[in-house]
C-alpha cells in the first residue's frame, strides 16, 4: 500500500508510533522514525531488521532540533512524501494540580510539536510542488473533552491545526486526523479507572482498541487509497460517541 513512500513518523519507538512505523515497513515504505529516547530506538531498529528503517533522535517541542532535522531531510531524504505526527505526552492529572511548568511541558510537545514538524514539512514539499500527506494524531479527547484538561485542549488543538494545514498546503498535502478513544498502549496506565469504565460503557463493540489497529487507519491515510481525504478526522472509538 505505501510502495514507494518514505515517511517521517514522530513518537515511533512506542506504542502507537511503533505500530505505525512496523505496518510501514510491512507495506512496502522507507521510514524515518524519531523519538526522543534514543535507547528505545536501538531496540526499535534491532526488531525492525530493516534496512528500510532510519531512527532519529528528536525532541519535537525543540524548534532548533526540529530546524536541524530538516535540514538532514533536505540533504538525505529530500524525496520524503509523508508525515506522522504522534510524538505525545498525558499526564493524567486534574488542572488543579498543574504547574505551570507541567502546562508548558505538554503544550510544547503535544501542540508546538505538530506545528514544527508540520511546517518544516509544508515548506520542503512545497517549495517543489510536490505530493504529499500529512496524518495527526488526535484524540477522542479533543472531541469529547478529558479528565485531563490540558491534554484535551492539546487534542482539540490539533484537530484545529488539521483543519488549517489542509487548507494551507492544498493542492499538494493531504492533512488528515486521527481520533482514538482508549487505547492498549502503555499511556493508558495514567488514565483514571473511572473514566476508562466511562469509556467502556459507552462502547458499541466490546473489543478492546489496539495500537495496531489505529496503525491500520494511519497507514490508509497515507497511502493513495484515502486521495480523497484533506481535512477531516477519523473517529476511531468503537463506536463510543457518534456523531
């Protein structure tokens, strides 16, 4: 399905971004995974086996980080067509019990960092008038509010920011969006039980969430089968709220 692709994918030496990086693999593209933990990336690429595989150790909410990034796309892998951004943080707190520092912290990487990557991305590809495709992971938060109110207006953010980069790099970048509701990755431990049995309850299909199954879509996205999409957001949420 991504024959031909190569991909930059954010957050990739976990959970839903490792997901994300194998099916990539798998169906054929070039992948540029980058996280911020350098450790967790040798392990991703000694299971990968591939030489289709290129890590690189990022800190997105670092705009020189993000800059000098680019800079290496341009000279190595100028031919780049999409981008992930997953590369997130959840705290799981209430408000209340925020620093300040804790706000700017989450911000950075779940808002500033989907601005960075998508703007470096914009100006390489469009500066060529090139092909391309954007995928955001949002989440049902953004929609739907959470109990973790920093981390829902960072998800709502991103939904908005999907919205105007579809205009913005159109008629050459698809911007599209991803909205999970609870997933079985390693962030669900910092969701409170009671909202998880929220989310349960409301579920029309009882079978739990997967990374690999939010995986599934993102790959669609970004293939050639979803040209028709720019701009809007995939509810992936068994169901729970309907619209």
């Amino acid at each position: 399905m991504l024959q031909g692709m190569k991909i930059i994918v954010t957050g990739a030496a976990s959970g839903i971004g490792k997901e994300i990086v194998r099916l990539g693999l798998k169906e054929g593209a070039k992948v540029i995974g980058c996280d911020l933990d350098a450790e967790r990336l040798e392990e991703l690429k000694t299971e990968a086996d591939s030489a289709r595989l290129v890590t690189c150790k990022l800190d997105v909410s670092q705009y020189s980080e993000v800059e000098a990034f680019y800079e290496y796309i341009g000279q190595e892998h100028a031919d780049v067509s999409g981008l992930v951004n997953n590369a997130g943080i959840y705290l799981g707190r209430s408000l209340l019990d925020y620093t300040p520092e804790e706000i700017g912290r989450v911000l950075d990487i779940n808002v500033k960092g989907y601005v960075y990557l998508s703007q470096g991305f914009g100006r390489l590809l469009l500066a060529q008038k090139r092909q391309g495709v954007v995928v955001n992971m949002s989440s049902v938060s953004g929609q739907e509010g959470s109990s973790d109110a920093v981390y829902g207006l960072s998800k709502a953010a991103v939904l908005g920011l999907t919205k105007s980069c579809a205009m913005n790099f159109a008629p050459y970048i698809r911007v599209n969006a991803v909205a999970p509701t609870m997933t079985a990755t390693p962030m669900m431990a910092h969701i409170p039980a009671w909202r998880q049995q929220e989310y349960l309850e409301h579920q029309l299909t009882p079978e739990p969430l997967l990374a690999e199954d939010i995986a599934g879509t993102v790959v669609f996205l970004l293939s050639s089968r979803a040209k028709g999409y720019t701009g809007a957001t995939f509810d992936i949420n068994n169901g729970c709220y309907l619209r």
